[in-house]
C-alpha cells in the first residue's frame, strides 16, 4: 500500500522527524537531523545542506553527515550543481555527474571520493525566497528516482522552515536591540536637553536669587530689578519644560488628533535654528488609531528637527492629508542633503539615531518611510501608512 508514490514506512519516518524536529529548539540540531534522515529516507551514502549566505553570495555546508570536510564554501555564481540549484531553484536528479557539464569533480580529487548518483534541492521559505540546497549523493541502489525526489522535497520543506525559523529569530533579536538603542538614544537626549536647558537655567537663577538677596539690604530697586529678570529667566526655564512634555507626550495629539499636534509642532519649531517650519497642506478627514497617529507623529517631528539641526535647512515644508484611505505625511526641506545608503549603513554608529528612529516609527505602525535626498539638494521624508495599518 502507498500513499502519494511514498511506502508507508517512508512516510511514517517523515511524520516521526517532524515531531521531533517539533521538540528540538538547537537549529543546527534539526538541520543535522534532516541529513541524517536524507541518508536514511534517501538510502543515500551522503547529505549534506547549504544554507544561503546573501552577505558573501555564497552557500555553505552547515550540516554534513560524513565527508572531510565539515565546512565547504561555494560560490553562488561559481561551479557546482549545489550552485546551479541555488541560482535557479530547480530539483536536480543526475545519474552521470561527470557526464554534466554543472558537475564539480574537484571535491572528489581532493577526497579521492567517487559520486555517481546525485539529488539536489531547493530549500525555499514560504514566501518562495532561496534559503539553501538539500544534497543527496551516491543513492546505494543505483539512482534517485521520482519517489526519492518526492521525499526530498518533504525534507527541502522541513528544512526551510527550519531556516526561516533561524532568520526570524535573528530579525527578533536584532529589533529588539534596536528598541533598545533607540530608548537609550531618547533618554540621554532627554538628560542633555534638561541638562542643558531647565536645570542650568534654574541653578543659575537660584544662585542669582541668592545675591538678590544680598543686594537688597543695600540697594533694594537694583534687587527688585534684578528679581524682575529672575523671573523671565524661570518663564523661560517653564517654556523649556514644557517644550520637553510636549515632546514626550504631545496633549493635543491626544485630544484633537495628528493634524492639530502637527501644526501645533510647526508652530512651536518655526524660527528655530534660523529655519522657517511651514505647515504647506495639514488636514485630516478622519482619526486613526491612536498608536498611529503617536508613531506618525514622531516621524514629522523627527524629520523637521534633523531638517533644521543636522540639515541646516533654512525652510521646512510640512504636508499631511488622507489618500484614499492612506496617511501621507511629507517634510520637505532645503538643507545640505545627503547621501541616503551610506548614511544609512553607518547611521547607528556615529552617536545620533534620528534617522533610524523614524524608520522604527514607521514600521511598528505598519508604514512605509520614503528617504529621498542627495548632497546639496535637500531632502524630503515620507511616510505612508496603508488603509488597513491605520485603522
């Protein structure tokens, strides 16, 4: 009795991997397990599985059950029929591999082992993209045929969701790494800001307010003057905290929604630096969710304030309207411009993450951030948030 061309043996020991691939949380673990079961299932002397390293355009044998070499490099664009399937995504079954031109006997010349059968797979995320190759070799009855190729591909699958586990897991850890350089990030420009800003303003008035004191017993309408100019500077210093709360939680966001805050925001940040914050087209038919709005928010104000301070921009231009169900959000400036992808890949580590900031904004709300700009041509931030994001 079979069941889809496969004995039932063959598929029970399918269905046995799986639940203990099921239990094992060691990645190289269950990719070793799949070319053990390879050998087993295949009745083949060899496995070996690749896996896909994009950053070097190579694939590289991470799980090998027998051979002298435990970690072979290939080129993706080199010689080989490992190669071949990685490029093209197509199952090979070859009897003669001498015979095919894709073939790489320098393996066997330095091993002085023989191939003569082999099965190579595609190992393919569910989102179809070229995760490795699954390798078969010397099948112990003569040839792979199309029963062997069919459990291939169920070990192919196996062990790219397998593969797609390692690749989400390393997403994951790098996010939250991420979070927490960007909470980091905030909390110190929060300190350097009240560093800065209130707790110098209040020492300095405290320590005037005490010589007013002195002053008085001698020369009471200079200390009244002088309490008079104290009392700006506290204004002042009130002004500033308030700036800051506004900051870290904008009211008006909250109470009158994206579109209020936002030229509230422009309104408080024109003049800064010398730079004038224009709100060009701000309005808003509808509400969205209030994590949207939030994230979207610190977008505009993160890329007005790179605008001014870093681009040293002299006018800023601010759009944010509906699109057919889509929040769009623009800043445009006239600043110096730079140059995106190699700010990009070298943003985190030069002190400041206003750039890496927004795209986070953006992607935990489910957004799209656009960064277009060159050296002295300005940039334009945008941001677009798909209808089923924003509800």
């Amino acid at each position: 009795m079979t069941v889809g061309d496969a004995p039932l043996t063959e598929l029970g020991a399918l269905l046995q991997l799986q639940r203990d691939l099921a239990l094992e949380s060691d990645v190289d673990i269950v990719l070793q397990r799949i070319a053990t079961a390879a050998t087993t299932l295949l009745d083949a002397e060899r496995a070996t599985l690749y896996v896909v390293d994009a950053a070097r355009q190579e694939i590289w044998s991470r799980a090998v059950t027998q051979g002298e070499f435990r970690e072979l490099r290939i080129p993706l664009d080199g010689p080989g029929l490992a190669a071949a399937v990685a490029r093209d995504g197509r199952t090979l079954r070859v009897d003669h591999p001498y015979d095919d031109p894709r073939f790489d006997p320098s393996v066997d010349a330095r091993t002085g082992y023989r191939t003569r059968s082999l099965l190579v797979l595609p190992i393919d995320s569910r989102a179809h993209e070229r995760l490795g190759v699954l390798q078969a070799v010397n099948q112990r009855g003569g040839a792979f045929d199309e029963r062997h190729g069919a459990i291939g591909e169920g070990l192919a699958a196996s062990a790219g969701l397998a593969l797609e586990y390692v690749r989400l897991t390393t997403e994951l850890a790098a996010e939250r790494l991420r979070e927490v350089r960007i909470a980091e990030e905030t909390r110190h420009r929060l300190a350097r800001d009240l560093h800065d800003g209130v707790a110098q303003t209040l020492a300095s008035t405290a320590l005037a307010i005490e010589l007013a004191q002195k002053r008085a017993r001698t020369d009471l309408p200079g200390a009244l003057e002088e309490l008079a100019h104290l009392r700006e500077k506290v204004l002042e210093a009130q002004r500033g905290l308030r700036e800051l709360l506004f900051e870290l939680r904008p009211v008006v966001l909250e109470e009158q929604g994206l579109a209020s805050a936002v030229l509230s925001l422009v309104e408080r940040t024109t003049g800064s630096g010398g730079a004038r914050v224009v709100a060009r087209d701000v309005a808003l038919t509808t509400r969205y969710a209030p994590e949207v709005e939030t994230g979207a928010f610190h977008v505009v104000r993160e890329a007005i304030s790179n605008a001014i301070k870093t681009g040293r921009a002299t006018a800023v231009l601010v759009d944010l309207r509906d699109d057919s169900g889509t929040l769009v959000a623009e800043v445009e400036d006239d600043g110096v411009g730079f140059d995106v992808a190699s700010t990009l890949a070298t943003y985190s580590s030069r002190g400041s993450l206003g750039l890496l900031q927004m795209r986070e904004a953006a992607r935990q709300i489910g957004g799209r951030l656009v960064i277009d700009s060159s050296p002295g041509h300005g940039t334009r931030i945008r941001l677009h948030v798909p209808p089923a994001a924003g509800a």
